[in-house]
C-alpha cells in the first residue's frame, strides 16, 4: 500500500500537452457521474448501481492505445474508457441507469442490462454488417464474472486468422489482422476458471490480446489474500512469461495512478500484440474504489480506516490532478473553474435524461387518467375506478409498470359493462401493451426475413446408383463442400483436426484446408465456444466441436449468459452466428451417454436446438445454417455414423428445415413423438405394434428450439387422439417441454381420447454397458407396453391386458 513517491518520466510531456487536460476532463466527468449515479439510487430512481470510480486512469491510457478495428471484451467498470473513445456521453449514462427503453437515448442495451454494460453497434437495421475496421469495438458486457473471458480469446484469434489465411478477402472486418483484443478485469474475477482457461489458450494459440487486470485489492470485501496465492495475478502468472526460447505472455505491470507509465505500458502492450501477435497480460495496480463495491452496501464496513485514509490519497484522479498541477500543465484556479464546470454539464445531463426518460410516461398517464375518469362517470363501480384513478394521479413519476399494472386492474371493476368509454380503455390497454412488451421481449431470435427458420426445404437427390455408405461419409463430404463453398468457415475442438474428429467425420480436412480452418484444440470447452463466439462477432463461420454432449455442460455458463443472449440483450445490434458442433444420446456410461436435453432448451433460449435422427439430416441443418446468421446446436446421434445411409448428389446444397417435423410413418391410432437416437427404436416397435393390431404414427421432432413452428402435430391428433412422447432425457425434462408446446401452445388437448403420457429414462446417470442401457432409457420392451396399455385403457377387449 505505499506507493512511489515520483511519478515515472520516460515519456516526454511534450507530447502529451494536447492530451492531457482532455483525459483529465474525461476523468472528472466519469467521476462526476459515478457519484450522482450512486445519488440516483440511493434516492429510488434506479434500481441498482455499479461504477468505475478509482478505474478512471488506466482506462484513458487503454483508450489512448486502442484503434479502429480493435474490440473490447470487458466488465461492468469500464465506464471511462467508452467516454474516451466516445460512445457514452453523460446524459447516456444517466439514460442506462434509468433503463430507458429507447436504443437511440440508451445505445448499450435500451435498458435491458443494467448500467455499466457497454457495447458498440455491429450490424445495421437491414442485419448486415457495418465495416468494424472502422470503429472502435466493444463486444457486449455480461454480469458473470469472467464471462467476458471466453470471448475475448475468439476475438483475438480472428486477427490471427485473417493475417494467415490470404483466401479471406474480408476488408470490413481486418485489415491483415492488425486489430488487438483488449480484456479488462477485476482483480477478484481472476480466481476464476474461465480467466485461467482463457489464458492458457491465449498462450498456446499466441494470439494478439492484452488483457488489463484493474487492481483494487479486494473482491466486493474480500482482501486479494483470499482470492489469489501471493496476493497476487501477476506473481502467480510469472510462469508464463516469454522468452527467448518459448512463446508465452509478455508480462507488464503498472501502477494505476501513473498517468505516463500507463500510458507508456498500454502503448507498449498494443506494439506487442498488434505486430507480433504475442497475448499481453497489463497488471494495474494500486488502484482504489471510492465507493465500494456498488450501491448493495458501504465499504467503511470491512476496510480499516488505514485503507480507507490510503485510498483517498492515492485515488488515481487526485493524484493525476496533483500531477498535473507539479507540472504545471494548469493552474489551481483553471482547474477549479474546469470542476465546476463539469459538475454543471453532468448535473444538467442527469436532470435532461431523467426528464426524457419520463415524459413518455407522463403523456401516456395523463390519457389514461382521462380514460379512467371517462369509465368511471358512466359504470356502477364508479367508486372503485375512481380510486385507482386517484392512486396513479398521485403517482407523480410513474413508470410503464405503473400505467399497465393501473390499467388493467381498473377493467376489473368494468367486468360486463359494454359502454363505449369501457372499450376505450380496453383498447388503450390492449395498445399499450403492444406498444411496450416488445421493448423487453424482442430480439431473443432473428426477426429479419433471412432467418434461419425462413430458410425453405431442399431434398437430398439421389442417382440410381447411389450406393450405401457409412453416415460418417455423408458428413465428411458434406463439410468438404460447404469448406469449398465458404472461405470463411472453419471448424476446432479437441481431435478435429488431424485425426479428423473421434468419428471421422473430417477426415482428411485439415490437409485439405490447413491446420488454422480445421484445428485441433485443448481439453478446454469453455475457450471452445469462447473462440467461437469472438470469431463468429468478427464476421468468421465457426464451428465449434464439444466431442462428446456430455462435456458441453463444461461451456455451459459461457452458452448460455453470452452467446444465448448475444442478439436479445443487443435488441439487435451485435450477432455471432456460431455453430456448436457435438454428439450424443445413447452411448455406454454415465459420462458418455447422458441427455441433458431439458436443461438445454431452457438454458440455450436464443439458439436454435437441433436433434438430427442421421447423418444426412445433420448435414442438412449444417446447410441451412450457413444461409443464415444465427447460433445453434447440432447434436449428432453417437451411434450413428457407421449405419448405411445413401448419399446424396447436392452435398453442401440440401437443406434441412429448422422449426419442421417430419412424419418418418402414417397412422391411426396413437401418435408417437421422438428424436435422435432413440426414435430408431419407436421405428422399429411401431412395426412390431402392426402385429397386434395397433397403427402407430412415428413423428421425428428433428428441431427442438424452435418446436414444430407449423403445428403439425395438431393435424396428426385429429387423426388419432392420443399421443405418447418417448425421450431419453429424464422425467420431466425434454419431454415436458414438447407436452406443454402440443397441450398449451397448440391446443393439441382438444383432440386427445386418452391421456397424453411421457415415456422417458429414469431420474438417474444411464449405467454402463448395454444393460445399462437396456435399463435406465426407454427400451422396445418399455415402448411397446406403454404404447399397448393406453390401447388397453381405450378398448379392453380389442387389446386385453397383456400382463
């Protein structure tokens, strides 16, 4: 905690005259903000507040250093750094902690991410891109600590692939892979795994990335003893140092109240990275937080008032301006009359953006107060509707919640009345809510008429001599031509690239295409999916292997915080079209087999699921994704790809349709719903169901995430009325969600004779070995009985009970 005394002078001040009093006013200005924001929630106006105060130093110097081209991948402080850069003006940050719903008053999220969660526009309205070369990039901040790790790795490993590969000829997203991904962190967050994973790899693929550690000593109370061993990042990193005969990490280390040196370091860490795509690691040190962790609560209550009385003296803004002043680059009263100044602007900005943010609602209160008293003068209620007038006038900011909530409780009290004034307010809410609900709803998929769900069904074409071949082949040629067809396409994971992956379905690719377009990766699935989504946000077609479903729980958090959400927290403005490749289901052993699929498509909303019963299938999704510009999730069947399919003649051209079932075989009696691996079982009982009388029809969901956009399972209850669902995940997982799509969303209920029932595996890991399989997934047996007891419960004598 002491400091040196001098600040460094290897960098001459002549240089910097024109820059600093900029930097200093950018300074003050975040500072200023920081404070009346923490004001603005304390007081009720916002919800919740987390700032870059006692940051704002080293975050000039990342500006100073960062170009056109170059993207951010950072964390909730950042504040002051997209002021330099000028993508956040104080009246916008004021707009973010009101949430305002209004993308052009609030650019970072239109106030569906809390404030202090930044991002730049990547794609126009029409969904093509702008040239990122430029502008300066900002990927799009999550809350998860070390989240933003993953993606920073793919987002420097574009660089890397657009310098080496000379047939990308992309000039709105490289310039020869110039650009730097720079990463910023808390001290704290570096305890976490994906900051160790992201590093590594950063290491192994020697990729132009500088990753900024601010360093406050604490993690919310935590002293950094506890987080880190030594106490500290960059002792313990010391290992990955580079030397003359290794590659590594270049190590730098600052102190975050030294204006020169930061600037020297950051200056140096961009030369290194930028020209030699060496990763960077910038520890700055000695920084401080004035005011705690966030609004939640007070730091006076676990730091010493030793720590507290060092951190007023060496808060990184007070010694710039003493610095400063010693230099004589101004004077005490020009400074002062700058303060004041500023305080003035932001104080103004606070007031203007409050103002904008509630004007609409005031309007919107003030017809509805005049539709409330229009209802009330002509309905017996008049009591009841007049009070919940009088509660939204006295009401004096009122929020759209406000004026909803109001609304609609106020037809309560109108319950058979069909006066005109009635379906006024009827109408005005039924407008209100159009209006609004898209504001927090839009954007979880694309809305643009290129979307993947638009891309219409091509049929494989067959020769009349098209012989049988292993479904591995199907793939492998397939992805052959779709290499061929897309230069910027590229696929990694772990055994993808030399041997082709663990089921060959690349075999031979990487000699083809190079060793950088189909890679071989780690033992590391979060940087996996991180690498593809920081490819995918700088214009590349990645796909991304998780060997084995089982391991895509590892890249989880990173699926489902990140790249789920991507579009959805953007409203639009950032996509990263990333295919994860994998595959699954009936496999042997608990870590091999499992199917996890019930917890996927809730956690992966905003990706697209797809569950292809064969290879030609697979191939088909793969197809239509590359048309489009969405993420997704293929899981090929495990057990697959050595069963006979034919091949097809348009490898690269066919298209599998996303949101569609497909009927493998007509019926009458009962409706039987699958996919994947099991549902070559429902195939093979339905037949062995015709020999006691029952005709089953065997539907394959094929598309999980979207389900059946046509609602063609409602055609097929009309024709038998009953309906069994039989899934390998287990009880009240995949199979749930599928009866709730055809029950709930399709009315499926109205045409059911018997109860619709779920056939799943049991609540437990499936055991090893093919009797472990046998006995913990829906077997023949399991299908055939269950199928044959509803067929009982329906007509006892035409199917006795069979034991």
């Amino acid at each position: 905690m002491k400091p040196h005394s001098k600040t460094s002078n290897d960098i001459s001040f002549d240089d910097f005259q024109s820059q600093i009093l900029q930097d200093y006013k950018i300074a003050v200005t975040s500072r200023e903000c920081s404070l009346l924001g923490r004001r603005e929630v304390l007081s009720g106006k916002a919800k919740f507040g987390i700032f870059g105060d006692g940051k704002e130093l080293p975050q000039l110097a990342m500006a100073r250093a960062f170009q056109d081209g170059d993207f951010r991948s950072g964390y909730y402080r950042d504040q002051t750094f997209m002021m330099a850069l000028g993508y956040l003006n104080p009246k916008e940050f004021f707009h973010g902690l009101y949430a305002t719903t209004d993308l052009e008053k609030e650019p970072m999220s239109a106030g569906r991410q809390m404030g202090g969660h930044f991002v730049t526009h990547s794609i126009n309205d029409d969904g093509s891109w702008k040239n990122l070369t430029q502008q300066k990039n900002s990927s799009a901040d999550i809350s998860c600590t070390a989240g933003q790790m993953p993606r920073l790795l793919g987002l420097a490993q574009a660089s890397k692939i657009y310098r080496n590969l000379e047939e990308l000829n992309q000039p709105n997203f490289s310039n020869n892979g110039n650009e730097v991904a720079w990463g910023t962190i808390g001290n704290a967050s570096t305890s976490e795994g994906h900051f160790f994973e992201t590093i590594n790899a950063a290491g192994v693929l020697q990729v132009p990335m500088v990753m900024c550690i601010w360093d406050d000593d604490y993690g919310i109370s935590v002293p950094a003893e506890f987080h880190t061993t030594k106490g500290d990042i960059s002792e313990v990193l010391k290992g990955l140092q580079r030397d003359e005969d290794n590659h590594g990490f270049e190590i730098l280390r600052v102190e975050g109240w030294d204006y020169t040196a930061l600037i020297h370091a950051f200056e140096n860490a961009s030369d290194i990275a930028r020209e030699e795509h060496v990763p960077v690691l910038i520890h700055v040190t000695e920084l401080t937080q004035p005011q705690g962790h966030s609004t939640s609560g007070s730091h006076e209550r676990y730091k010493s008032s030793e720590r507290l009385e060092w951190e007023r003296e060496n808060d990184c803004n007070k010694r710039f301006r003493e610095w400063i002043l010693e230099n004589e680059i101004n004077t005490e009263e020009e400074l002062k009359l700058l303060e004041r100044e500023i305080k003035q602007k932001v104080r103004a900005a606070k007031k203007e953006a409050w103002s904008e943010f509630l004007k609409p609602h005031i309007e919107s209160k003030r017809e509805l107060v005049q539709l409330l008293d229009n209802a009330a003068a002509k309905s017996p209620n008049k009591s009841f509707v007049t009070k919940v007038k009088n509660d939204l006038i006295a009401v004096e900011e009122p929020l759209k919640k406000d004026l909803a909530s109001t609304s609609r409780k106020a037809l309560r009290y109108l319950i058979g009345e069909t006066t005109a004034e009635k379906l006024a307010l009827e109408r005005w809410v039924d407008s209100f809510l159009k209006e609004h609900q898209p504001k927090y709803s839009s954007h979880l998929y694309s809305e643009l008429d290129s979307k993947a769900t638009s891309v219409q069904a091509l049929e494989p074409e067959y020769s009349g001599t098209s012989e049988p071949v292993d479904g591995r082949i199907i793939l492998r040629d397939n992805f052959d031509a779709l290499f061929a067809k897309y230069p910027e396409a590229l696929v990694f994971g772990e055994d993808t690239g030399n041997i082709g992956d663990v089921n060959q379905g690349l075999e031979g690719l990487q000699k083809k295409y190079g060793a950088l377009r189909v890679a071989d990766t780690g033992i590391r699935e979060t940087t996996i999916i991180g690498q593809g989504i920081g490819l995918a946000l700088r214009g590349l077609r990645p796909i991304a292997e998780i060997q084995y479903l089982d391991y895509i729980l590892y890249g989880l958090q990173t699926l489902s915080d990140d790249l789920a959400t991507l579009l959805y927290r953007t409203v639009g403005k950032q996509k990263a079209p990333l295919i994860v490749r994998t595959r699954g289901h009936r496999l042997e052993g608990i870590w091999h087999s499992g199917s996890p699929m019930g917890g996927l498509i809730h956690l992966l909303r905003g990706m697209y699921i797809l569950v292809p019963r064969n290879m030609t299938q697979a191939a088909g999704f793969y197809n239509t994704l590359m048309k489009s510009d969405e993420p997704a999730l293929v899981i090929e069947s495990l057990n697959g790809y050595r069963l006979k399919e034919k091949k097809p003649e348009n490898l690269g051209e066919f298209l599998t349709p996303i949101g569609k079932i497909e009927t493998l075989k007509e019926g009458k009696d009962i409706t039987l719903l699958s996919y994947g691996s099991t549902l070559r079982i429902v195939q093979k009982v339905a037949m062995e169901l015709l020999e006691v009388g029952i005709d089953a029809e065997v539907i394959d969901a094929q598309s999980l995430l979207p389900f059946d956009l046509e609602h063609d399972m409602v055609e097929s209850l009309k024709k038998t009325n009953r309906l069994l669902i039989i899934d390998e995940d287990v009880p009240g997982g995949c199979s749930a969600y599928l009866m709730q799509e055809i029950l709930e969303k399709q009315g499926g209920y109205t045409f059911l004779d018997s109860a619709p029932q779920t056939l799943t595996a049991k609540a437990h890991r499936p055991a090893y070995a093919t009797d472990g399989d046998y006995f913990s997934k829906p077997n023949a047996e399991d299908i055939f009985e269950k199928v044959y007891a509803i067929m009982h419960e329906t007509d006892p004598s035409a199917y006795p009970k069979l034991r």
